[in-house]
C-alpha cells in the first residue's frame, strides 16, 4: 500500500502522514524533511537546498528525482506515506516507474488558515515539529522557528502551490486516484475523515 499526500505548506499533512504511516504499518517519506536534514547536517546538496528553502522555492527538478530515487531503492517491499510528494507532474510521472499508488490525497484549505498555523510552528534539533498554540514541545525541548516559515515566505510558497499543483491534480482524476479531504478541522477530526476514505483501500491491498 502506498499512498501520497498532497497540499499546501502548512495544511497539516506532514503530521497526518506520519498518524497515517503509524496506523497502517508504512514508511513515512517527507521530502522537505530529507531536505532540510541535509541542510542541517552541512552536505554539498544541504548547501544547494538551503539557498531554495530560504527563498521559499522548489528544490531543482534533478536534485528531488535523485533523492527520491535513491530513498525508494534503499528502502524495501514495505509501503510508504509520500507526505507532499510528488509536487510537480515530472515527479508524478517518474513515481510511476517507482512505486504503485493505491491512492492519493488532497488536503484542502485557505491561506488565511494556513498563515494562522504557520504562525505557531516551531522545530526541534531533530527537525520534529510543534505548535505553540496547539501541540507544545515538552518542558526543556529547544525549539526555533523555521525561515521557510515566515509569512511573506508562506505566501509565496502557497500560491506556487496552487499553479504547481493543478496539472497533478488532472494526472491523478484521470486515474481515479484522488481523495479530496478538508485539513481546516482539527487533528483528530482529520484523521478521522482520512481512516474513513482510506480503510476500504487499506482492506482491498
């Protein structure tokens, strides 16, 4: 089984990918979390990524086909959560020599509430991630706030969203793949509406 979850910055979908990849027994995969890792730890592709991530850009097309590439090969039969990948529709195209899709999902929801969570969010030296509104770090847990979380940055990573995503979105109707989910309710409202969509598919494989 393996499922991608689609939308936009800050919509939720990293944190139900991983409720979501707990609950089925799957590999979490989050390409900006690969991404900022390598940021973090100083390599030359951190290095190239970090010059994209603070712009609030897409990562260079050849630079996310290799990384992924490499992620699946090294990773096994298990099934995998794809938490915001594929974002383009060369990537979508390229997943198909790579991995099957049982389904894929679309969060939706406004910039307007994206820009209100993104407004909490902190990180931990582990690249895990909080909300000082809704989900505080434990008592002694460093945290910062991410640049790609500045609400200019947002902004514009939300609306290179909406033009990036449109032609995914026509690939995956075409193929009868997609599961529109509203992400403006809360965690547990999320996932619930997620488990209902999905469990049919998750009994079929």
């Amino acid at each position: 089984m393996n499922i991608a979850v689609l939308g936009p910055p800050g919509c939720g979908k990293g944190t139900q990918s991983k409720l979501l990849a707990a609950h089925f027994g799957l590999k979490h995969f989050s390409l900006g979390e690969m991404l900022r890792m390598e940021v973090g730890k100083g390599t030359e592709l951190g290095k190239k990524t970090e010059v994209y991530l603070k712009a609030g850009k897409l990562v260079p097309e050849p630079i996310v086909l290799d990384l992924f590439a490499s992620y699946v090969s090294r990773s096994g039969d298990q099934g995998h959560i794809l938490d915001g990948y594929p974002r383009t529709l060369v990537q979508a195209e390229a997943l198909d020599s790579l991995l099957s899709l049982s389904a894929v999902v679309l969060f939706e929801i406004t910039e307007e509430d994206v820009l209100s969570r993104v407004a909490g969010r902190v990180v931990d030296a582990e690249g895990r991630t909080y909300n000082l509104n809704s989900n505080r770090p434990p008592a002694g847990v460093q945290t910062k706030r991410r640049d790609d979380d500045r609400p200019e940055v947002v902004r514009g990573r939300f609306r290179g969203y909406l033009l990036e995503i449109e032609p995914i979105l026509g690939y995956y109707r075409r193929k009868d793949m997609l599961v529109t989910v509203n992400a403006s309710g809360s965690i547990g409202s999320v996932l619930d509406q997620l488990l209902a969509d999905l469990g049919r598919t998750a009994e079929a494989v």
